[in-house]
C-alpha cells in the first residue's frame, strides 16, 4: 500500500488551479470531513468557480479512492447545522480537524503525510504525533517532478500563482 497523505483546504485548491489533483492518487489519499465540507460540499452552494467545480469533479471521479475522515469537529459543525445554527467559524477548522485526526483517529504509528500551504502546521508541529511529516506544497511539486510524475514544479507553481497570486506553498 502507498504512504497515508493527508491534505489541508489550501494545497487542493491549488492543486486544482494548476490541474494536478491526480498526483494525490499516487497515494493513499485522505480528507478530514472538515476539509470536505471546506472545499467540496460549501463551495457547491452558490456560483462555485472553476477551481471548486474541478476539486469536486475530482473527488466524484475518486470517491472510491479517497477516503474522508470523521472528526469531532466535523461533528460539531454537523450538529450545529442539523439544529439550524451558524456553524463554527474559525479560519482554522481545516487544520484543527487533521490535528484532530492525527492525534485521536490515526491507527498505527507508520508515518502520515500532512500536504499543507500555510504557517499554521509549522507552528502547531509540537501539537502532532511523532508519526506525521510535513510536506509544503512546493516540496510536494518538487517531489513529483524528482519522481517523473510532473514535467516542471516550478511551472505548477508559476500556473499556481497565476489562480492565487499570494498562495503560501510551505516549506
């Protein structure tokens, strides 16, 4: 089996502005519940773009090969809407919940990828199991490219940057 990746909101979302969602399947891919609802299921509301219509695309074509993590948050938030309250409202519910996952979900001690863009995973590392390694959206590019599954990392990030200018790609 292909090492457990695990990825935040923002690395899909970049991902699909450059058409590179597939290099996920080369793994095995998960999402908390939070980051389904982030970028899958609340985007589809009203006037959804490009981006949010090809992440969606993606995960319907996939279904059976991305696995979507129950959390605790996502049960809350879940809770909140079935009661027809605002749901939980936090910048952060994406990355919550998979620091939720890892620390109370996650089976066995094998090592985890956490594909991920901004500072936040950075700055909660001594908040992660031992087990999970960090990977920045521009190692993942320049990983891929090592490994002959994308021509050029620095035109997925040139293509990147053109749908979100002021993306942070980690480290």
């Amino acid at each position: 089996m292909s090492a457990i990746l695990i990825a935040d909101s923002g690395p899909l979302i970049s991902l699909a502005a450059a058409n590179l969602l597939h290099l996920l399947l080369e793994f095995d891919f998960r999402i908390t519940d939070v980051v389904k609802n982030e970028t899958i299921d609340l985007p589809m509301v009203s006037n959804p773009t490009q981006i949010q219509l090809r992440i969606r695309d993606f995960y319907l074509r996939n279904i059976d090969s991305i696995t979507v993590e129950p959390t605790t948050i996502g049960a809350q938030i879940a809770e909140k809407i079935s009661r027809g309250e605002h749901p939980l409202n936090s910048r952060n519910l994406g990355e919550l919940s998979v620091q939720s996952w890892l620390i109370h979900h996650h089976p066995s001690e094998d090592p985890i990828l956490v594909l991920y863009e901004d500072a936040w995973f950075e700055n909660n590392q001594n908040s992660l199991p031992a087990s999970c390694r960090l990977a920045g959206l521009y190692a993942f590019l320049l990983a891929a490219e090592r490994n002959g599954l994308i021509p050029d990392a620095d035109a997925a990030v040139g293509a990147i940057r053109k749908e979100r200018p002021h993306v942070r790609l980690g480290l």
